[in-house]
C-alpha cells in the first residue's frame, strides 16, 4: 500500500483546500452525515481510526464527538473517481450523528412540497451541548 502522504497528494482539494465526506452506518448503509475535510483532518482520521473533520463554520478541526461523546470510529474509506469526495463507513457510537440530537442528519423529507420530519431522535442537544 502506498504511504498515506502520496495518497493525500492524490486527492483534489477544492479551492478552499476541502473535499467532500460522507458518513454512512456500516451496517445499515444510512447516510448519517455530510462533512469537509483537509488534508490535516483525512490524515489524522487515517491514523487514528475516528472520523476528523474541518469544521467550515469554526474554521478548524473537528473531532466527530468531542462535545457529545458521539464519535465515529471508521472501517472503511472509499474514495470516489475524481478523488474530490469520500465516503467513510463507520460505526456510530452514542447513537446520534447529528448536533440536533437526530440518528441522522438527513431527517427531514420531503412530501407533497412539504417537509417531514421523520427523524429518529437519540438525545436532547441543550442537555449535551455547552454553549
């Protein structure tokens, strides 16, 4: 297996220097989240097996988990054809993946031009959420 530095310089960061993750239940094959992440962020998540992101709204690395206890261990990377977006599969631990205390974060649908909540919710976010 090549280094993980040269499969780094393989991916395509966009201009902000981000690339498109997805995280989806490695048993289930739910999507559970759409993220970014750098080159600092899919390097640590490769070393360390828990899924890092860059957070675009705080302008820095986000450890999946680090507020709610809600982490991502990964299994799995799968990296599309144009090497600008990835899919991790992973083990979600806690339940949730999403900060408004949903399974998914994909948990609204859209029906006859409405939208549907049909989340399944797994913890109260101002119970978990310090600020």
């Amino acid at each position: 297996m090549k280094n993980l530095e040269e499969i780094i310089a393989q991916l395509k960061f966009d201009d902000n220097g981000l690339l498109t993750a997805v995280a989806q239940d490695q048993k289930t094959g739910e999507i559970l989240m759409l993220a970014h992440m750098n080159a600092e962020s899919f390097r640590m998540t490769v070393e360390t097996g828990h899924a890092v992101y860059w957070s675009r709204s705080r302008k820095k690395l986000w450890h999946k988990g680090e507020e709610s206890g809600n982490v991502q261990n990964v299994k799995e990377i799968l990296i599309d054809c144009d090497a600008d977006a990835v899919v991790m599969k992973v083990e979600q631990i806690g339940g949730a993946a999403c900060h408004t205390g949903n399974r998914s974060c994909f948990y609204r649908k859209l029906e006859g031009g409405e939208l549907v909540d049909v989340g399944v919710k797994v913890f109260d976010p101002a119970k978990v959420y310090k600020h």
